[in-house]
C-alpha cells in the first residue's frame, strides 16, 4: 500500500509538473528559459518591478519570479520589463490591454515558474500603411496593445501613399483637403500632430519604437494632384523640404526616428 501511495504521488507530481509546462508553451514567443519550481500555483496579490542595469541580459531580456504571492519582474532596460509584463498576463490569462494596468493581475493564478528570457532578434515590425487605409487612433492603440502582448518592438507607420498624405500640414494646408485625393479611400482624414504625439507616447509606453514613413518621390499621386507638379521638380523639392521641417519641429527624433 505504501509503494502505490508513493507511486501515484510521484505520478501526481509528473501530471503538474507537465501541466505547469505545457502551460507556459502556450506562451508567444516561447521564453528561452522556464523553470518549474512546484507544482502548486500562485494568487497573484501584487507586482514588484525592478530595473537593474548590471544584470547579464540582453537589452531587451528580463526574469519573472515570484516570492510569496507577489511576482517579482527584473530586466535591465524599461523594454524589457514591459515584455516581463507581456508574458505574465499570457500566464494570467489576461487580454493584451490590461497588460499595463497592476489591478488587473490582481488574484489572477498562474504557475509556480520562473522564467528567463530575451528576444532572438533585436527588431520585431509590424507596419500599417494608412497612406492607404485610415485607422482610428483608438484603433492603432488596441493594435499596439496587441504588439506589445507579442513582444513586437517596432511599429512601422506608413504615412503617405499615392491616396493620401495623412499628417497634419500647416505650411500646405491644401495636402489634406480631400478634393485632391483617392476617392473612396478614407478622403480628407489625416493625423494631427497631437494624434501622432500621443500615439508615439502610447507605444512608447509599451516598449514599442515608432518609425514614420513618408513616400518620396514615388507613391505620390496625391501630391502631383494637390499641386499640379511632382515632388522631384524644384517646386516639390520647396513643398517637401517645408513640409519635413514642420513634421520634424512637431515630432522630434527622440520621439519618432
């Protein structure tokens, strides 16, 4: 009676132990490192963040483990803190926008792991082109939620394309008036500067990098329409360079490379 008592613990054992790791294979991107530290799992009654510059990681890599029922996420840079948080709301079960938010992890269960990790690639894109198909700034951000659920690092904004030029423009207002785009593609909407402010921040706040694309010369249909010339004439060259500098005042680099 003693040995089958202590072969079915065992086997018991066996059970959560593979439990606790097909679990954490759920996870997207599967993290390089998991350790299973029991087989019991944890009530999460808060998260501890830290940021340590000396610990042997890469940029982007970071360690989720728990003392108590507390998790307790490191890394050695603000990215890879926000992709600890990624991987313990996979482990949560939570939707990617509660991700940022600590009360949503509140009495979430998760296994008794720990979990080293680091991407194996340093740039992870994803692009739109609303150039050509308009997004709702609450759209973008749901999007965003999304990459940064997934560990994506990089969000390519494609900004202008032969329908529309899509950003605010002062110094030629007329490049948003719709007369002079595609119809039937979006027609006379555009970002304003505060739009893409706060979209930038948004990402920012979320590990992911923003890089704006704006077409030139080609893919500018829109252009040639607007002013009755094309971007590589000397007159579109003026038209551009006045435009570029207005976009680069409004969004700085450190904000938007």
């Amino acid at each position: 009676m003693k040995h089958l008592l202590t072969s079915l613990v065992i086997v018991l054992l066996s059970i959560s132990t593979t439990s606790a790791l097909e679990y954490t294979e759920r996870l997207i991107p599967a993290p390089k490192q998991v350790t299973v530290n029991s087989t019991r799992t944890i009530r999460i009654s808060g998260i501890k963040e830290i940021l340590d510059t000396t610990l042997n990681l890469p940029e982007e890599g970071y360690i989720l483990e728990t003392s108590g029922r507390k998790v307790v996420l490191k890394a050695c840079s603000r990215q890879g803190l926000v992709h600890a948080r990624a991987t313990l709301a996979q482990l949560a079960g939570l939707n990617p926008s509660e991700m940022m938010d600590d009360a949503a992890f509140n009495k979430a269960v998760i296994p008794h792991v720990s979990i080293q990790d680091w991407p194996s690639f340093p740039i992870r894109g994803f692009m739109h082109d609303t150039g050509r198909n308009f997004r709702e700034v609450e759209t973008l951000k749901k999007e965003l939620d999304l990459f940064a659920f997934y560990k994506i690092n990089v969000f390519h904004w494609h900004l202008t394309d032969n329908p529309a030029w899509r950003i605010e423009c002062r110094a030629y207002p007329q490049l948003n008036d719709p007369q002079y785009q595609r119809q039937g593609r979006d027609e006379g909407r555009f970002y304003t500067y505060d739009q893409i402010r706060e979209v930038t921040a948004y990402a920012r706040e979320r590990g992911i990098m923003v890089i704006p694309e704006i077409d030139m010369p080609g893919h500018s249909q829109y252009f040639n329409k607007t002013f009755g010339f094309g971007m590589a004439t000397p007159q579109g060259m003026e038209v551009l360079e006045a435009c570029l500098k207005e976009f680069m005042q409004e969004i700085p680099a450190e904000d938007c490379p």
